[in-house]
C-alpha cells in the first residue's frame, strides 16, 4: 500500500470516527475519539480537526457562529411531514420534529434525513439499512417505523414513532424507583431485544440514550442505525465495526474486530443493567467483562465520596447499605454472567437474561449461579409473598372475549381429572367394594362422596391424619367439579382443618383447600380480603418441592383469575409464566398437558394485549401435540388448535386461523357433541375470528346460539352479551346493541362500576349511546368516565378521547373535536389486529371531522387511510368499510365535476 492509499485510508477511518463521535454529548466526543483511535495519535488528529469542523457548524446552526447560518431544514416539507425543529443529531443523519401536512390527525414524528455532505454511497446504504431493519420490528417496546423515503433533493429519509420522554436511567431516577421496579422495565427491554434477533437483527449500539421511557408509560427501544442483519453477506457477519460503537458500552469483541453475534447485545445490556441497579458506570475498555462486582463498588464508593452514594441510593429508595445489600449476590452475578468477556459463558438470549431477572423478582433461584443444594434451600426460605407489578393499561379485554370462554374447556378437563382421581383413590385406598353394591338401587356420585367423607371425618383414618387430608382434600376438588359449592367448602375446610397442624407432611392437600376456598371468596364472590389466603397458599406450594407443582400451578391459576379480574394485567403475565413453568417442570416439556397449559397461557396473553406473546406460546403447543400424534387425546388437540387459531388471527393471519379452527370445530361435533363444554368455547372462537376478519352476520349466529345455552359462567355470558352488541351495532341494529351491552353490564358492573371489564362495556354503551343520538346521556357517561378511567390505561383513555370526540363533532364543535383528536393516531397504533382496528377508527373519525370543518381534501386522506386499514384486517367488505367506500367515490365524482370544463 502507497503512502497516498495510507492517508486515503486513515481519512475514512477518521471520518466514520467522527460520525459516530456525533452520537455522543459534547464533552465526552474528545474522549470518545482517543479511545476510538486506540492510540493511533495521527487518526485521532485527523479525527479532532474533522470533530472541530463539526463544531463550528453546529455554532451556526445555534446562533452561535460567525456567520449566523440557520439550518435550512425546519420549515420545509420533506414527503408528507411538515419539519418542526431539529431534535437531534447523529453520525449520518439529523433528527426533526415533524407532523404530517394533511387531516386532522396530526401526530408527531421523528423524521431522520442523511446531512449534506455526509450522503456518502457507504453512508446511504447504512441509512437505508436502518430502514430496513425498522420495517421488520413491530413490538410494542421499539420505537415504530411509520414512512419513508426521498427527500426534494434526492436524500433518504423515514419517519418514526416519536417517544416523548426520558432515558430509562433518568427517568426511573426522577420516578425514585426502587431496583424490584427497575428489573421489571429493563426485563421488558430484554423482551424488545430478543424480539429483534428472532427477527435476525442485532442492535449492537444499546445504551441509555437509545432506551426511553415513554411518558405515557413503557420502555422503547430506539436507534438501529448501526444495527446488523443476522441474515446478510458473510462478510457483514465478521467485519470490523470498531469506529461504529459506543466505547462505554461496548463489548470485548467489538474492541478486537471479532465477530458481532447476539452476545454482543446481551454484553450491552449487561453494561446497562450495571449502570441502572448501582448507578455507576462499568469501566471502559474490552477487559471490562472482569471488573469488580457491583456490590463492591459501591462500598468502595462510600468512603471515597459518600454525598454521590447516598444520592444514588436516595434515587432507588433505599439507604447506601441497603443498595449495597440489595445487589450482592444473585443481582451481582445476574450482571456479570451477562457482562462475561467469553460471549459463549454470556446468557444464550436476552429473553434467557430477562427470565433470570424476572425469577430474581419471584424471589426463585436463578441460572446465573450454581445448583448447590444449599443455595436453593435458602432461595426457599427466602420466597414470600409475590411482588405485585404496577397495574398494566386497560385494554379492551371483553372485545378480546376476556380469554375465558376459551379456557373453560381446560377449566372442565382439570375437573373431570380430580372427580376421577378422587374416586379412584377412594376405591382402592380407603373405599374398598361400592357400599351401595347389592342394594338394587343406582349409586350417585353425591352418595358416594358423602358416604366417603362421614367415614373419614367418623374415625375410621384414625391416627392417619396425613392421608385424611388428602382424601378430603379430593373431596372438596370433586365437589368442585360437580357444582355443588356448599359441599366443596365445608369438605375443604375439614381438610384445611385436619392438616394445618401437620405442617410439610401434609402441605400439598392443606394449600390445595386454602388455595381453593380463597378461590371461590375471591374470584366468585369478589371478596378482596380472600388474597392475603391464597398468597400463603402459592409460597408454601412453591417451597413444598416437585410433588407440590400441579397444586401450585392450579393455585397461581386462582390468583391470575383474581388479577385479571382486576386489570393487574402485568401481573398476570408474570403469575402465568410461573403457572406454565410449573405444568411443565411437573409433567415434561413434550407432554400434552404441557401442550394444554401452553393453551392456557396463550388464551391469557391473547386477552391482555400480548398478542405476540400468545402466538410463541401456542405455536409450541401445537408442536408438541402434533408430534405426539395419535397419543395426543383428541380433546387435547382441538383445545391446542383453538388456542393456535385463535393467537394467529390475533397476529394478523386469520387465513392461516380459518381452516386450523374449523377442523378442530368439526371434530369436536363430531366427537362431543354440541352441548359439550369445548365445543361451544370452539363456538365462541369461530364467532372471534369472524368478527376480527368483518364476517359479522356469521358471527352473530354464533353468538346467538351460546346466548341461548348460557350455561357458562357469569363473566363468560357477559362476554358473549358484549360481543354481540359490538356485532349488532357493526350490522346497524344499535336497538339491539343496547338490549345486549345492558345485559352486559348488569352482570359485570354489579360488584363496581370502576372495574376494568366495567369501564370497556360503559365505553361500548357510549358509542351505542351515539349512534342511537342519545347525547344527553354519552355526554354524562363520558364526563364520569373521565375521571373514572385510570391515568396509566393509555388505550382506555385514547378510546375514550376518540368517543368525547365523537360527541363533540355531533353535537356541531368540530374544532374542539380535532384538538381532542390531534395525536391519537399514534397512541392507537401498536401489535395487533385490536390496534389496528383502532387505528382505522381513530382515523375514521378524523374524516369524519374533517368532513364538517368542510375539509374534503383531509376528509378523503383519512378515509383512504382508514380504509387501507380495515382492508388489511377485514376479509369481506362490512357496512363501515362499504359506507367509506362509497364516501370516497362521492369525493372523487365531486372532484372530476368541479374540474370539468364547463
């Protein structure tokens, strides 16, 4: 190589330096450089006079230069946004704030355009790589790809989700929040990372000033514009991105020019969780992944500077030696397993880092540490109550069918299995021959029961306390499944009674009928004072070892019931993780009734918004019976694939739901008949998936027929009544709607009018309401909504803003209307076939707006949006999107006549 080829080439190292320099604060760009340059004092020269350059331009850009040059981007549409301001600036490209140019609503981007002079062919093709990869990210935690593409003078561009809040360091700081809470936002961080590489796509630059938290709630992952696909050239695979990094957060390998694989994002995320639990930084350089544990740190950092420790534990809610307590330990070796410099003694996967973190909150034994007998026996010790997550946004649960008429048919076969056990055990332990047996007459299964419980309450186990307990503990179950409550909770209690005294040699029957008793006060009559019962319940069970699983997984089934019931939807998805664990742990992973709890989780997720989470959970299930085949009950089966259908058309793929459901629909007829408990939880599944896909007549044939069995319970007969008025009002019978939402509402609203599933069928009488020209009445209902609906239930609040503005736009003020509307677009797009639903509502109403503003150019912009957006969901063309149809014709006709020569 020349000396000319030398310095071409130490110039392109200094310029990709000092892009990424760019990134970085003011005052750490120095430091960056000369660490970049890894002691190459040439590049590093280069490098700070292109920095000084940079500089001097940004001073214009402020007001601060000598020549006073403003920046020419603010004020110009770039594609259909209108740019702001400049919000930001990175190694390629400049970040402005910017809102579309047309319609009513209006919601703020993040529009990032390639500089001039830095729109190198190296340049471009990163940018437009970022585009990529964000096209192929939806999750609800990274921040979304809405537009794209070439400015006026032939620069990319793409318009992003704009995140209005604060650095996750920053905020949970501000927010004073102690590190319980802090694992539970960064373990959703883990969640969007993973999400990325199950997309082949590693972030590679993860660093605070990439994670916010968004002031509506939420962490969002930002910025892959160094990002790597996992699916491109080998020679991406293994090429050296040392300019490309950001030195402080970097791995080992980033520093030695090896290859960059998802361990590089878990090693990032190790440095990030270092700096958020013990608010220090880890130390700079590829030898880090050694440094001293966390714990240590920090009491170093007491006698050193004991102000900035006491401020850091101020911020986490706790004293400096209670940090220093709270991190050692498994919080430390969480930190450095994820922190290792060998990537292959790393965790496997973010998701395998945020399990660990979530365990730690369970109070379990994490991987990141030894199986040591002793270890796990104080782990056990330790478990106590669980850790409750701040309650989750409200979401439309009813319209999601609550997740419970699907999961009766599991609820029925658990039932069906104790009565069978029970009967079982008391014919071969205790029972003996049928004491009805020669007597001519026919044995009921109450007979039997009650003849079994006065012989073991009579003496006959006399001096075997341990197995009267269990016995009655069956009991009690098999009541359960018999219906008959009363019998059930006074055998419970007899067997609570009977084996409370006798500690661990009976706690798997004792915790069984606590848990089951606080079951029936807490999820059945809505007695709130139950739960303190059924946790003591779960954290005996989870210290009572392999033979306590099964129990403890029905017992944390009790509380999600409880918590679901409340809105405590992140709780749910916590408690469920466990309740599947503990199925699994207990009958293997390739088991059926592993493949049934898969089902159960799934429906639960699907009902909580996690419509991602549901599809991973019942696409497993499906494998796991598919491949057992023929040794897979055929009840089994069609619950698996009612769950599998059901998450993939929540995903968007009802085309691939259709056939799956219907086979599964046709086998159970055949095999059950139409009165059997799974068929009409298949019933009520069809009826979903041809509601999601605009089939609305077939769905409310559906519906009708479960409403005239109604023999489910309460809460799933609501549903029903709640589904069918969204569907008669969709068919144009609001008349009809009304009848159903009352019925609805008697039944959900009777134990408060603030509960969560209360509050969605108030909001769905409201759009009745209006439709019916009630205004008198939306116009209360909203005003005591208002105040009702809780602050952090982000889509509540927006369905509710999209109906006030309804009313305001009927009732002749569709000015006000617009301002109420203006940003809602954005808060109702998410994952989903609910948000996208929501999306083409919001915009609908934004036409709709527009229309009485006499703005027919903003009203045609939104209804073609909308109408793309229903398209895309609904298979078939409803009354909604055939009345837009027709409105944009009526537009277009009105247009060709004004500009027809006359």
């Amino acid at each position: 190589m020349t000396a000319q080829d030398d310095d071409i080439e130490r110039r392109r190292r200094a310029l990709a330096l000092v892009r990424a320099a760019l990134d970085q604060p003011d005052e750490a760009r120095a430091g960056w450089i000369a660490a970049g340059a890894g002691g190459d004092d040439a590049l590093a020269r280069e490098a700070l006079a292109l920095l000084e350059l940079d500089r001097v331009a940004d001073a214009s850009f402020d007001g601060g230069g000598r020549e006073e040059v403003a920046d020419p981007v603010p004020g110009t549409v770039v594609g259909r946004y209108r740019v702001e301001r400049r919000i930001g600036s990175g190694g390629m490209g400049a970040v402005y704030r910017a809102v579309p140019v047309e319609g009513p609503t209006r919601q703020p981007v993040a529009l990032k355009l390639v500089k001039r002079g830095m729109d190198s062919e190296d340049v471009l093709a990163r940018f437009l790589r970022e585009r990529e990869i964000l096209a192929r990210l939806d999750h609800p935690h990274i921040a979304r790809l809405l537009d794209g593409g070439l400015s006026a003078d032939g620069r990319p561009w793409f318009a992003m989700e704009l995140v209005d809040g604060e650095p996750l360091p920053e905020w949970c700081d501000a927010q004073r929040l102690d590190l319980a809470a802090r694992v539970a936002l960064f373990a959703d961080v883990c969640d969007a990372v993973a999400f990325a590489h199950r997309n082949l796509v590693v972030h590679r630059d993860l660093k605070p000033a990439n994670v916010f938290v968004a002031r509506a709630g939420g962490v969002k992952l930002l910025d892959f514009g160094i990002a790597k696909l996992l699916d491109g050239d080998a020679a991406e695979a293994t090429r050296a991105t040392r300019p490309l990094m950001t030195p402080e957060y970097a791995a080992p390998e980033q520093f030695d020019r090896g290859a960059i694989t998802t361990q590089t994002d878990v090693f990032q995320l190790g440095v990030m969780l270092h700096e958020l639990l013990g608010g220090l930084r880890a130390p700079v350089g590829k030898g880090r992944g050694d440094s001293q544990r966390l714990d240590l740190r920090l009491r170093a950092l007491a006698p050193a500077d004991p102000e900035r420790l006491q401020a850091i534990a101020q911020a986490r809610s706790t004293t400096p030696a209670g940090l220093q307590r709270a991190v050692r330990g498994d919080l430390d070796r969480i930190v450095r397993r994820a922190m290792h410099p060998d990537p292959a003694q790393r965790y496997a996967s973010p998701a395998d880092l945020a399990e660990d973190l979530r365990r730690w909150r369970r109070g379990e034994p994490v991987s990141a540490t030894g199986d040591a007998l002793g270890y796990r026996l104080r782990m056990a010790l330790r478990r106590h109550r669980l850790a409750v997550a701040a309650a989750a946004a409200v979401v439309a649960a009813l319209a999601a069918g609550l997740g419970l008429a699907t999961r009766e048919a599991a609820r029925a076969r658990q039932a069906e299995r104790a009565t069978e056990n029970a009967l079982a055990l008391l014919e071969t332990v205790f029972l003996g021959a049928d004491p009805y047996q020669g007597k001519g007459s026919e044995t009921r299964a109450s007979d039997l029961l009650a003849r079994a419980k006065d012989r073991i309450l009579g003496g006959d186990l006399r001096g075997e306390p341990a197995i009267a307990a269990r016995l009655l503990a069956e009991l009690g179950e098999t009541y359960v499944s018999l219906g008959d409550r009363t019998s059930a909770e006074a055998t419970l209690r007899e067997a609570l009674r009977i084996g409370e005294p006798l500690g661990a040699a009976a706690r798997v029957p004792t915790e069984t009928a606590r848990a089951r008793l606080a079951h029936y006060r807490l999820v059945v009559d809505g007695d709130a004072t139950a739960l303190p019962g059924l946790e003591l319940a779960i954290a005996r069970l989870r210290a009572g070892g392999p033979e306590a699983r099964i129990a403890l997984a029905e017992a944390l089934d009790f509380e999600v019931d409880h918590r679901f019931n409340i809105g405590d939807h992140a709780a749910v998805a916590t408690l469920s993780a466990e309740a599947l664990a503990a199925h699994r742990a207990a009958s293997g992973a390739a088991s059926t009734d592993h493949a049934t709890a898969l089902g159960n989780h799934a429906s639960l997720m699907r009902a909580i918004g996690r419509e991602a989470d549901a599809l991973a959970a019942a696409a497993e299930g499906w494998r796991i019976v598919r491949e057992r085949g023929d040794d897979a009950p055929a009840g089994a089966v069609a619950y698996v694939a009612q769950q599998y259908a059901g998450a993939l058309a929540a995903n968007g793929r009802a085309a691939e739901a259709e056939p799956l459901l219907r086979e599964a629909f046709a086998r159970a007829r055949a095999a059950m008949g139409e009165g059997h408990p799974q068929f009409e939880a298949l019933t009520w599944e069809l009826a979903e998936l041809q509601v999601t896909v605009g089939r609305f007549e077939d769905a409310l044939a559906g519906l009708r027929a479960l409403q005239a069995r109604a023999r489910m319970k309460s809460a799933n007969i609501a549903a029903i009544e709640n589904q069918l008025a969204r569907v008669e009002l969709e068919l144009g019978h609001a008349d009809a709607a009304l009848e159903s939402s009352t019925r609805a509402r008697d039944l959900l609203c009777a134990g408060g009018t603030a509960t969560p599933p209360c509050l969605v069928v108030r909001l769905n009488r409201v759009e009745i309401g209006l439709a019916l020209g009630r205004f008198g009445e939306a116009a209360t209902e909203l005003a005591a909504l208002e105040h009702e609906i809780p602050a952090d239930a982000a889509r509540a609040r927006a369905r509710w803003r999209l109906l006030e503005a309804s009313r305001l736009r009927l009732g002749g003020d569709a000015d006000a209307a617009a301002a109420l509307l203006a940003g809602d677009l954005g808060a109702a797009r998410g994952v989903g076939v609910q948000a996208g639903l929501a999306e083409a509502a919001v915009l609908a109403e934004g036409a709709a707006i527009a229309a009485a503003r006499g703005d027919a150019a903003g009203e045609r912009a939104d209804l073609q949006a909308a109408e793309g957006a229903y398209a895309r969901t609904w298979s078939v063309e409803p009354p909604r999107l055939a009345r837009i149809r027709q409105r944009i014709a009526a537009l277009d006709a009105a247009t060709r006549l004004s500009a027809a020569p006359r």
